[in-house]
C-alpha cells in the first residue's frame, strides 16, 4: 500500500488543476512526470530484482523504502520550471521500485505454493487500499494546506507504516523452512535461468500481453478524475470513485487469487480482461450516470487486481523461483513503461481532440488483445519449483 508502485499514481490526477493554475502547465505536461517516474523505476526492476536474489528481499526493500521516502517528500520543492518537476519524478523512480511488488513478490512466493495465488492476492491487496484511501488523504491534504504539502503528507505512509513493519516482521524462508516443491534434488531452489526463461515463447507472450493491458490501462486509471470530470462529476465525487476502483482492485485480487490456485491461469484471466474494455466503453461520451461511471471504475479495478496477481503467479509457475526476482522484473518492465506512457498518451489525445473516447474506445481493444495472448501460453511446466 505504501510503496512507490500505488502511490504516485493515485495522486498525480489531483494536482493537474494545481499544476496549471500556479505555473500554466496543461495536463499533457504534468502526465510527463510520471512517465519519467514509471520509465526509470521500470528499466531498473530487473536490477533490483537481481538485487533481490541475491542480496535478500528484506535489505532492497528498506533501503528503497527509505529512498522512496526522501525523494517523493522531495517533490514539495518542486520549481517553477518543468525541468526541475521531471528531475523530482526521475529520483522518485531511481530509488522506489524496490519498494514494489518486484520485491515482495519474491519474497512471498517463497513462503507459498499451494495457496500461492491466494497470498499474493492479498498482499497485493495493499494497492488497493492505496486506491480507497491515498485520493482522500491527497485531497484533504490539498484542500487544507496546498498541493506541495500533500508530498511529505502522503510520504508518512511508507514512513511510519511500511518501513517499521518490514523491520519488524518482514523475512524470507531460511532454506530449510522453505516447500519441498520449491527445492531440486540437492538442495537449491528450482527453477530456469533468466537466459532460458527469455528463449521462452511463454516469456514474450506474457510480455506482450502485459505490455498491452498496462498501455491501456495506466492512462485511464491517472486520468480517471478528469476523465469523470467530463461526466459533471465534481473533485470530491471523484475522490470517491477512485475509491470503487479501489474495491475493484480488492475484490479482484482476492478473487482472482483464489481461481488461480484452481484453474489453468489464462483460463481466469481472459474473461476478466474483457471486463475492462467494457468499462473504456460506458466511460465515453459525458452522460452523467452515476451508477454507469461507478461499474466502469469498478470494472477497471477488477482487472488491474487481476493483473497484478497474474505477472507474479505465472512467473513463478512457468519459470520457477531460482531466479525469480530477475524475470519479475523482467515482465515487470512493460508494466512499468506502459503505465508510465499510457498517462502521456491520454492526456496528448485530450489535449488534441477536447475528448478521452479515442483513447478509451482503443483502450478497449486492447485489452481484449492482451487477455487473448495469455489464452496462447500453454499448460504449466510440470517441474518449475511452483
């Protein structure tokens, strides 16, 4: 809930008015920020996901949580000068992505395999709490101090909540304590290397099928405030949509963990998947139907809870845990990226044409597209330390 993954996004789509009154900023150029955070925290999460097989989860979590800490605080000194605004994003991504599922994942897989699905669903579950309370609290802190407050504001939570839990109560498995499943023969942890995991067809398809669903996903979530805005719907009121989102993510992770661990997981996946393009679509227009806006939100919730649990279950049932943290991050990139493009991408579409449905009717192919590749994965290995 408090790592560098949930956070920015969830409040970024309140400063867009902020932005442009105090220094004339449009919402194309405010949406760079975080691009410039998910680009540099995405091509970086193979490297800490390597940190993390080899150093230990628990050491890369708390030294990134503490980065994450100083350098999203750091946002509060944001100049009057894009230049400077985009730096600030850039240090926020350098340090953070430890503090994401790339690291917690690993951690989590190695305590559980049968029920594997079902934990990391409600591990994840702490982003979606993210998303019922981050907007209030950024909002609240807007509203009652000012936009360059609300940084070190929202910044408490990883400090006074993540890091003394993680140094409290936060390990992975000594060897012994870890499944039998997980083990080869001698000892080691099973599993392929990052280079036979990569001349993998599953590898690249999962890939692209992440690719896919966090290009159009990233921007509908960032913009979502705007984007009901055009539905009449005021900054308050939206603070409370993005909360059905929330219950979106929550629900899906937890049911969507528990499918996992019974059926073959593309087989859950793709219809899940469709339920997002449906929401793109009930999100066009500017009809003010309140009940319409709240399923979209909750169906795009759904899914992105979804998608979370599906990047972690199935690498770590496809290519085992021997090298995990590194493949992670891997499939973790396109995440990243797309999440951190797609923002740009809607608001470049908004600027140009007054209207988010280009991007939203496209959104909805897209996520079709992207569900439809998990379909071509194939069945699990049968000895992939899961």
């Amino acid at each position: 809930m408090c790592g560098a993954s949930p956070l920015p996004f969830n409040v970024l789509g309140f400063l867009f008015k902020p932005l442009e009154a105090e220094f004339g900023w449009n919402v194309q150029q405010v949406s760079v920020g975080i691009t410039i955070f998910g680009i540099t925290a995405s091509l970086l999460a193979p490297v800490f996901g390597w940190f993390a097989d080899r150093f230990g989860v628990r050491k890369v979590a708390i030294w990134s949580l503490v980065g994450f800490v100083l350098a999203f605080s750091s946002l509060y000194l944001t100049p009057p000068v894009l230049a400077g605004f985009y730096f600030l994003w850039f240090l926020v991504g350098l340090v953070g992505i430890g503090s994401t599922p790339v690291t917690w994942s690993r951690g989590l897989s190695l305590w559980f395999v049968r029920q594997r699905g079902l934990a990391l669903g409600i591990m994840l579950v702490g982003t979606s709490a993210a998303a019922l309370i981050v907007p209030r609290i950024a909002v609240g802190a807007i509203d009652s101090f000012g936009w360059r407050e609300m940084f070190p504001i929202v910044a408490l939570l990883p400090l006074l909540v993540a890091l003394p839990f993680t140094l409290l109560f936060f390990r992975e498995p000594a060897p012994h304590e870890r499944p039998a499943e997980l083990n080869t023969a001698s000892g080691t942890l099973a599993g392929m290397t990052f280079g036979e995991a990569v001349r993998t067809r599953q590898f690249w398809f999962l890939w692209f099928s992440i690719f896919l669903i966090a290009l159009a996903y990233g921007g509908a979530h960032i913009h979502m405030p705007s984007i009901v805005a055009d539905h009449g719907i005021d900054r308050n009121a939206a603070a409370g949509i993005m909360g059905i989102v929330g219950i979106g993510l929550l629900v899906g992770r937890i049911g969507v963990g528990f499918m996992l661990d019974r059926f073959w997981g593309p087989l859950v996946a793709f219809p899940v998947l469709c339920l997002p393009a449906i929401a793109c679509y009930l999100l066009t227009g500017t009809d003010s139907d309140l009940m319409m806006i709240n399923l979209a939100a909750f169906f795009l919730g759904f899914a992105a809870g979804a998608e979370s649990d599906l990047i972690a279950f199935l690498a770590a049932r496809y290519f085992g845990m021997a090298h995990f943290g590194r493949i992670y991050g891997m499939l973790y990139m396109p995440f990243g990226l797309m999440s951190a493009i797609s923002p740009v991408i809607y608001g470049t579409i908004k600027v140009q044409s007054g209207s988010y449905d280009p991007a939203l009717l496209a959104a909805s192919i897209l996520f079709v597209l992207g569900g439809a590749l998990l379909l071509a994965l194939g069945p699990y290995p049968d000895k992939k330390g899961s």
